[in-house]
C-alpha cells in the first residue's frame, strides 16, 4: 500500500474511493489529521494532507514526526510526497511537474530526528540519496505511461517559511545547486528514512521564484492559486498511473 502525502493544492483526493478513515495516535502527538485509506485504480493506498484537510497548518508547525510515524503504523511501503514549489532554475517554469532528486535543508527549529531521546544511543543516517531510486522510477514510468512532459531531476531548497523569499535569498539558493524551492520536504524525507520507508518527491511548480521570470518584482498568490488549479488534476493522473504500476518497493 502506498501513501500519498498531499501539499498546497492537494488537500483531498477526488478520484479516490474512500473506504474509512482512521485516526492514528502516535508517540509524537497528532498527524496532521485522519489518514484517509482508500481505492486508486483498484489497489489501495493511504491519503494524508501535510497541512491538514482544510489547509491550516503552516509548514513551521506540521507535526512531521507524527505524520510520518502514523504511515509507518499503518505499514505502508512507500511515500509519494506532492510538494508545491517555486522554480529558480531557467528552464523549469510555472505548471511544470518535477521529480526530485536531491534536496538541501535551510529549515530551523525543526524536530528533525526520532534519535533524539537519551536513552537511546546517537544515530546517524545515511541521506547521500535522499529519494527511493525504485520509487522515483515507478513515478518515472508512470509520466510516460501517461504522456507528461515530467522534468526528471531537480534539487529542492527547503526554507523555514511561512513567507516567501526574498529575491537574493534565491541568488543564494541558485549559487548553492538549488533548482526549486519550497517549505514542507524537510524533514518529512529524512524522517522517512529513518523509519526505513521509501521516499519519492514530486514538485509542482506554482511560480517563478523571487526575482525571476514574472515574479521580478512581486509574487502573486492569485497567480499561484490559478497555477495550482491548472496542474493538480495532472498530477493526480500521474499519481493514479504509478499506484497501478507493479514495482516492488522495500519493505
């Protein structure tokens, strides 16, 4: 069973057959809100919008380690993780879908570790490849399954939030390696790692970054709300097209 962790834009799942939905205590407090189990294409998945179902949690204050830990108690085999993001590299506009590759962390503050408990003895991961190479190709093939021009291949900045940048603060991602930013990926991906879930980001890009392309001067939130309406509809054809896909994930 996959889950699919929901973002700006992807707070329900239309297509989805819904079954029940469950409320998972965890160890690390409340998920972002009921895990919604269900049908995709006939297979099942889990739903689970990051920010919550009416979109009201802000990325600073996602309780990320519940989230996680609620999907690993419902053994799922893997995280499709939708993420809206602003593009900075030149070639990647508004209304693109990307798969992520790699990802640097500018976040604060952020409880980032389920190893942070005395008792336990210090554990340190590895996070050279952050995303799940199975996963990545199930979403991969499923774009071309589906015909959708996905760009395979982005570095995802991920700052605190929950305004946007300033435009030298994206000269400074751009310099760093960064193609696209966003606030919600850390540390969602690491935490999956930990638990040993495999991991997979798909970025929707709702606007040009500060300072590039129309956003020169300003960011327009209407803008980003008509990108988002435009786009979303792909990107659930693409997630449908990659439930079906028989691709055998870690356990």
């Amino acid at each position: 069973m996959l889950a699919i962790v929901g973002g700006s834009g992807l707070t329900s799942f239309a297509e989805l057959e819904v079954e029940r939905r469950e409320i998972v205590r965890t160890p690390y407090g409340e998920p972002s809100g009921p895990l919604t189990f269900g049908q995709l294409n006939g297979h099942a998945v889990v739903f689970l919008p990051r920010h919550g179902y009416g979109h009201t949690i802000p990325p600073h204050d996602i309780n990320y380690r519940a989230n996680i830990w609620a999907l690993r108690q419902v053994q799922v085999a893997g995280i499709v993780a939708v993420v809206s993001v602003g593009g900075i590299r030149p070639d990647i506009h508004p209304g693109a879908i990307v798969l992520l590759d790699q990802v640097i962390d500018y976040t604060w503050g952020r409880v980032s570790t389920y190893f942070d408990n005395p008792d336990m003895p210090v554990t340190h991961i590895d996070f050279t490849v952050p995303f799940d190479n199975a996963l990545r190709q199930r979403l991969r093939d499923a774009a071309g399954q589906i015909a959708e021009p996905m760009v395979d291949g982005a570095c995802y900045a991920c700052t605190q939030g929950p305004r946007l940048e300033t435009a030298a603060e994206i000269d400074r991602l751009e310099r760093d390696g960064a193609a696209v930013v966003g606030m919600t990926l850390m540390p969602e991906a690491c935490l999956a790692r930990e638990l040993d879930i495999p991991y997979a980001g798909v970025a929707v890009v709702v606007n040009h970054a500060a300072g590039r392309g129309d956003s020169k001067f300003s960011i327009s939130t209407a803008e980003i709300g008509r990108t988002l309406d435009q786009t979303m509809d792909r990107v659930r054809a693409l997630i449908m097209a990659s439930v079906a896909k028989p691709v055998a994930l870690q356990p």
